[in-house]
C-alpha cells in the first residue's frame, strides 16, 4: 500500500523574508534579500553580497532558552527557527522540556550542504592549532556534526521517529523531501518535517569564490545581483537561510483536521554518473531528463501535467542548458513549456538550503495560485529567447495552477525533482 | 572575593546552561548542579571553562571532575583564587 503524502505545515527563514507571510509578500513584489556584505571586501572575496536572513540574532533569543543557544550555530538556529514555525503552521504544539511524551511518528530528515563552517572556521581550529584543544568545552560536536541540524530539531520538538541529516550539495532539500515522502509512503511515519538548512559563514563562500562560480560584477548592486536565465548572468550568489515543509500522510492529516497545502504528487532522484557531459560540476543532460521523466512516472502524469516548474537556475552558463533540458524531458516545444521562475533571482543560492527554501516557494504558489517573477532577467539570455513567453518576470495570477515541478541539481552531478499538486481529496 | 561573591557569579554561570529558571534565592551549597539545576551531564566541562575565565584559575581534570555540587565549585573556586 502507498500511503498519499500531503503538505501541512511550513517554515521559511529566507533572505527576503521570515514566516510564509513575509515570504509570500517579498516573492509576489519581487522583493531581493540580497545585500553587501562590508566583511567579504575586507577579505578580497571577488563576490561581495550574499543572501542573508536579517534580525537571526533577534528571532533566536524569541525562538530558544540561553541555554539552548549555547550550542547552536547559524545553521542549526536556523533550521530550527524553520521547523518550529512549520510544526506550529500544522497544527502541532512543540512540547516543554518536561514532558515525557515523545511523538513516535513524527521524525525530521533536514540537510545541509556544508555544515557548520562558521563553528570550525571561528572555534575549531583556531583553538586546535593554537594547541588549546581543551578550550573547545562540549558544545563543538554536536554543532560540526552533519547531523547537528536535524538533531537539535528532534530534541526541540519530541520527535521519535527517524530523525537524519541527508547532503547532496545544492540538491539536498529536494532529495530530503523526497526522502521524507517515502517513509512516509511505506508508512514507516505519520509526518515529517523535511527540507534543508544552510549557514551563514565566509567559510561556506570561500572555496566557491574561488573557483571564480560566484557573480562578482555587480558588488555595487546587490539586488541586481542574481541574475537567473540572463544574459549578463555571470554566477551565481552565495545565499542562506532554512526552509522546511511539515509532510504527513493523507489519513494522519485528515484524521486530525489538519489544513492541507498540496499534495507531493511524487518525485525522483538521480545522479548523472560524471558521464555523458556530467562531471563533479557539471550535470550530465541525459541524467537531468531522466531524473525528470522519473519523477512524472512515479506521480503517474505526463509532460503536459505540468503548469509551471520552479527550476535549479543559478545564474551561471548551465541556466539554458536546464531549460532545453526541461523541454526534452516534458517533451514540450519551447513555446509550450510551463511558465518558468527562478526563486534565486531573490534570495540567491542558499546551497543545500535552496531545495527547501524553493520548495516553500512552489507550495505557497500551488496552494495560492500564483507564479511569482524572476527578477534581473529582462535581458534574457539568447539562447533562450524561444522561450520568452514562458518565463515569468511580473508576478502574474494563475488560479488553475495545478502541477509545480521543483528540481535541484548539485555538485557531484546529483539531481531531484519534486511534483507537487493540489490538493484533490478524491 | 568573598565566598558569597564567589557564589553569586557561580549561580550566575550555572544559569547559562540549566533547563529550569534558576532563583538565587533557592540555590545552597547543597543543590546538585546535574539533577536540581536539570544541566546536561556534558555541560560541565563548559562550566568548568566559565569559572576559569571568571576567576582567572586553572582547573586540572582531577579537580574537575569532583565538582557536583554548587558548593563544590564555590569550594574548588576559593581554594585557587
């Protein structure tokens, strides 16, 4: 037996915006959540501006006990903030400390990229390599462990079910959701919060800025910055943030009255072998499609099902190449394709974040029946001018949104594709 | 400094890492720091490294070891500054 999976609750820490209200506000208006960031010159970094939630510090003494926050980095305060909001969003209550009561059915399968780089760039090892290992204290594990994220969830929120930390580089939140729609299909757990996490740190940034993959002509226009499908995109920013969805079986909701947002119709995840055209940092064609394919497979629908896809679009030169991608796999003609948006053009690449930052994106659009704009794309890259009318730049009304397709590509030529639908109870 | 000073920022430190609201007024020499104050076993070490850095002593592991009590680390705390 499949058990149906459904969305009931969310959490968003985004650069642009905190909490689905502000969120959905800041997608609609094509509001940026990219700034200058003064350190990153200081230190000659070529890209000078990232994706940086605003008031962290301020939301953390709201969200968590001192004591709580004696052991939780960027990353980690995030995600929590993220899964807490989207637990409340559903309907559930986050239990004190003293109670006993540990929610066997419920479990967390959060990622993250890169981990905690700002605890290991600022503690670690300086204090290692200034021979002080001992000043380290307690607190260093459990906040480098890649598991640090969605083991401190577990311990906030009571949760007894499995509770892991997936990496798949930049396509880490999208394969945590799909990897949290399975168990929840095989009815190995009732619900579970799933999405990724990704810090704020210019230890995370670094080795991108170096590879010279990071957009480093536009310092002085922070908001212009990221630039997905356009001609002058020159790479990609570096962003941050934590998005996380509540998914839970269709019973559990509808058995405890819970809202639903939309359904995940299904999904794939893949990898493209490093053949073929794929490498470490490159994606083989054939193994996007086929990632694709796979997932219109698993959600029984076709190419022509899909009404519009929220793509990886980083805003480097692999930008048209995943759209001629999309129109192979869906088998659609340039003209046809579903409307196109790029959520990056607003927040950036928040890495192993950007899949659950997104995913929150297309489930507000599903449930809402909207397209939000991609900003910085009005010179639209010339390979792409076929499929000019498809790309959504104005944030425009789609009422009869049905299917958003969500993909993630990442380093190590990994892919996932998310469907997600509204919901239909028959 | 005296104890009681000594035992006021003691309290001060353990409130950082304990799970319950801590009120001065409840706290003696007595209460132990893991099972009244509800602190992680793990943490002590961490408090361990406050009291180095708040009285400007040294801590060997031995000596930290033994501290389960607020009084022994208000005693610990005298016996070195």
């Amino acid at each position: 037996m499949r058990h149906r999976v459904v969305v009931t609750g969310m959490g968003v820490f985004a650069p642009n915006g905190h909490g689905l209200e502000a969120y959905e506000s800041a997608l609609r208006n094509g509001t940026s959540g990219i700034r200058r960031i003064p350190e990153l010159e200081e230190l000659k970094f070529s890209c000078q501006v990232a994706g940086v939630p605003e008031n962290l510090d301020e939301a953390s003494t709201r969200y968590f006990t001192e004591e709580q926050l004696v052991s939780m980095n960027s990353s980690i305060r995030m995600a929590a903030i993220a899964a807490i909001d989207a637990w409340r969003d559903g309907g559930l209550e986050a239990p004190g400390d003293d109670s006993e009561n540990v929610d066997w059915d419920a479990g967390a399968i959060v990622g993250t990229g890169i981990g905690g780089m700002d605890t290991i760039g600022e503690r670690l090892v300086p204090l290692v390599n200034a021979g002080k290992v001992r000043r380290l204290g307690s607190t260093a594990v459990e906040q480098i462990m890649a598991s640090g994220v969605s083991a401190r969830i577990s311990g906030l929120l009571a949760l007894g079910n499995q509770v892991t930390t997936n990496s798949s580089a930049c396509s880490t939140g999208a394969e945590a959701i799909l990897d949290a729609t399975y168990r929840i299909r095989h009815g190995l757990a009732k619900r579970m919060l799933a999405g990724g996490s990704e810090g704020v740190s210019r230890y995370i940034w670094a080795g991108f800025d170096a590879m010279r993959v990071l957009n480093r002509t536009r310092n002085d226009e922070p908001e212009k910055a990221s630039r997905p499908m356009s001609a002058s995109a020159a790479g990609f920013v570096p962003g941050s943030g934590a998005g996380i969805l509540l998914i839970e079986s269709l019973d559990s909701a509808v058995e405890r009255g819970a809202k639903i947002y939309a359904e995940v119709a299904g999904g794939a995840i893949n990898c493209g072998g490093h053949r073929m055209g794929g490498s470490m940092t490159a994606p083989n064609p054939t193994g996007v499609q086929r990632c694709i394919q796979a997932a219109l497979a698993d959600a029984n629908l076709t190419g022509s099902d899909i009404d519009a896809i929220n793509g990886h679009l980083t805003a480097t030169f692999a930008d048209p190449h995943e759209i001629k991608n999309w129109a192979k796999a869906l088998g659609r003609p340039a003209q046809e394709l579903p409307l196109v948006n790029a959520t990056k053009s607003l927040i950036g690449h928040a890495l192993g974040a950007a899949g659950g930052l997104e995913s929150v994106a297309c489930v507000l659009q599903v449930h809402k029946g909207f397209v939000h704009g991609s900003v910085n794309c009005e010179d639209l890259h010339e390979e792409l001018k076929p499929f000019e009318s498809r790309i959504v730049q104005q944030t425009r009304e789609v009422p009869d949104l049905t299917v958003q397709a969500k993909a993630s590509f990442g380093f190590g030529d990994v892919n996932a594709c998310v469907l997600f639908k509204k919901y239909d109870c028959n | 400094m005296s104890k009681e000073d000594v035992f006021s920022k003691v309290v001060d430190i353990l409130g950082k890492y304990s799970k319950t609201e801590i009120s001065a007024d409840s706290i003696t020499m007595e209460t132990s720091i893991l099972d009244d104050l509800k602190i992680n076993s793990a943490r002590l070490v961490d408090i361990v490294l406050d009291f180095e850095d708040a009285f400007d002593i040294e801590v060997d592991d031995d000596d930290a070891d033994s501290v389960a009590t607020v009084g022994d680390g208000v005693n610990l705390i005298m016996a070195k500054i």
